[in-house]
C-alpha cells in the first residue's frame, strides 16, 4: 500500500515534541472547563444519532436554525464530503441538462451548455491546507483559477498557513450564483488576534462556516467539528446528511462542542488571546534576532524564512532542530519553499528554539 502524501504538524514518528511550533493548536490550553466535560463524557452509550441536544445547542449560540447545523466527524472529514457533494451536484445537473435536451435534439454531451461539458470545478486559495486540494482529487473536481467558474469555493481567514485576511472574500461572495458552494473554513476565527472577517451577517448567511473548535480550546486530539449552512441551503444539507455516516462525533467530541458554547470556555478563550498577543510579540522579536524573516499575520501563527548559511538545506536544518525537540512545519507543501510556519507558543519553548537553532548554525 501507498504511503500517504499528506503532511500534518503535531506529533511524527518520533513522538511528541517537547516544543512544538508544527501546530496551531491554542498554546495556552487545554481549556479546563472543555478538558473537564471530555473527561466526564460517558463513553460507553451511543450519542443521539440525530445530536438533537447539540444541535440546539450550536444553533442557539450561532442565533441560526437549528436545520443549519451539520456535524463533521472532523474539518477533514468535512471537506472530503463537501467536495464529493460538488461533484455528484454537477453530475446530477449534466443528467437534467442532458434530460431535458433529448426532448428537443439529440442527448449529447453537446448538447450541454460549455459550462457543464467538464467536470466539477473546485477553486482554492493561492495558499492553502493542503486537505482541499486532496479532497478535490479524490472526487476529480478539476481546479480554476476563476472563482466564476467554480462550483466550489475554498475561502479561509485567517489563512492558513500564512494567517492573513482572505482576499477578495467579500466580493466573491457577492458573486456567488445560486448553484455555488463557498467554504469558509473558520477554524482560525476564535484564534485571530488582530483585524476582523471581512463578511458581515448577510454575507455570512451565503456561505458554509465550517467551525473545528478543538484548536481554539487546545484539543486537537478530540476530532469533531460542525459546518453552519447557508441560509435556504436544505436541499444541500439533506444530501450532505446523506453523505454522513452513522454518528460521525463520538461522546467525547459531543461534550467538547456543547463546552465550547458554554461561557467558562468562552472566557478562557478571549483571557488566552491576551497572553497570546504577548507571546507572539516576543516571538517575532526572537526571529528578527535570529535574522529570519517573517510575514505578516492575523493569527497566533506566523509564516517565517529562516537566515540561511552553510550547504544544508531548511529540510536538514529542521530535522536537527527535531532531534533536539523542537518542531516547525516546513511551508513547502503550502507552496512556500524554505519557508516555515510557526504557532506562536510560550517563552519557554520560543528560548528553546533560539537555542536549538544557534546550536545547529555552530555546526554548519
């Protein structure tokens, strides 16, 4: 079998890291009050197949019907099965086309308008994670550089992996026809530090938000995650239910999402931007001092270029710094090459990684 392609931060074959910058996993959790409900979550009951409960829940503190609220098994579980729907949504709409014309003239791939005579079409940030790509080839969406052509849209903001607005965001959800589908992906949204979403109410009742709470509360490892739909989206969100499998969120990712709506999480969370403005302060200090350049960002992650010297490259300067502890997420799968992105963590782990680095620009 194949060995998958795709990258990810966090933990690797040699275990966690000691400091892991690979992440932007919430540098100050675990959230305690969502950390208590996991662990009091009873995992040995079936959740409400439906999550009733939790939908009502979600959809109370969105102010949105509760009809709007679609549970994930995770954000990559999400785009996966949001991408198959965008292509089995064209096939469907080819066979209508296709239908109606043989009424009239002969059923030919002809006979369809230029627009529908390809596959599905997917367009995607100029920078991205990685998943949307990857679930675009799974379902053969063929990717457009024109957001007119798409029949579905990626949009995150902050971005990912350079933690910057989503340019043009608000114009192209002007644009959207009827048929489209955007995602904007607000995983980063509780963890902006600076500026705001360029959307207001109406333009966010046009789009699919899909929320991954777990990065915000520093839960990483509890997978689930829910998309809130378009405002008149029903027909999509029956299919999309469709799509699902049975119980997609386990007990545990049931009672980390109803945390996440409670106030004693939401007021751990707006005290843990404050340290982390402070944190990610010191931290492009420290990277200015190292002589690495970085970019600006939104978020508590920022995208940085290493000062370069000697022969090696960044990927061998990385795995050094990996076998001192310390971990970075190199940006070239992003389309970033000898870039890396970091998540902004405590002073400790910043001094560490001051430490390591000079301690492998000695050997070079």
């Amino acid at each position: 079998m194949a060995e998958s392609a795709r990258l990810h931060g966090g933990p690797d074959a040699f275990g966690v890291p000691r400091f892991d910058f690979s992440t932007n996993s919430n540098a100050c959790g675990p959230c305690p009050a969502a950390l208590a409900a996991v662990q009091a979550a009873d995992p040995t009951r079936y959740p409400d197949p439906d999550y009733q409960a939790l939908r009502a829940c979600l959809a109370d503190w969105h102010q949105v019907a509760p009809e709007r609220i679609v549970l994930a098994g995770s954000a990559s579980e999400f785009i996966f099965r949001i991408s198959a729907l965008a292509a089995r949504m064209t096939r469907s709409m080819q066979s209508s086309i296709l239908a109606s014309a043989s009424a009239s003239a002969s059923a030919s791939a002809s006979a369809l308008p230029l627009r529908w005579q390809r596959p599905a079409a997917v367009h995607l940030p100029p920078f991205h994670y990685g998943d949307y790509a990857e679930a675009a080839r799974a379902w053969d969406l063929q990717a457009v550089t024109d957001p007119s052509e798409a029949d579905l849209l990626w949009a995150c903001d902050p971005s990912s992996p350079l933690g910057q607005p989503h340019e043009r965001l608000a114009q192209q959800v002007q644009g959207l026809r009827p048929e489209q589908m955007l995602v904007l992906d607000c995983a980063y949204r509780p963890l902006r530090l600076a500026g705001r979403l360029a959307l207001d109410a109406d333009g966010l009742d046009r789009v699919w938000q899909l929320w991954t709470p777990n990065k915000a509360l520093g839960l990483t490892g509890v997978r689930a995650a829910y998309a809130i739909a378009p405002r008149d989206a029903g027909e999509q969100v029956l299919a999309l239910q469709a799509l699902a499998p049975s119980w997609p969120v386990g007990a545990h990712g049931v009672a980390m999402l109803q945390a996440w709506t409670q106030p004693a999480a939401q007021d751990w969370l707006a005290a843990s931007l404050e340290t982390l403005r402070g944190w990610k302060s010191r931290q492009l200090d420290l990277c200015h001092t190292l002589g690495w350049q970085t970019r600006p960002s939104d978020a508590n992650y920022f995208g940085a270029r290493p000062e370069r010297s000697g022969s090696s490259g960044l990927g061998a300067d990385l795995a050094q710094l990996r076998a001192r502890g310390v971990k970075l997420r190199d940006a070239t799968s992003f389309g970033l090459p000898g870039c890396v992105r970091l998540g902004v963590l405590a002073p400790e782990a910043q001094d560490a990684l001051a430490q390591a680095w000079t301690s492998i620009r000695h050997l070079t």
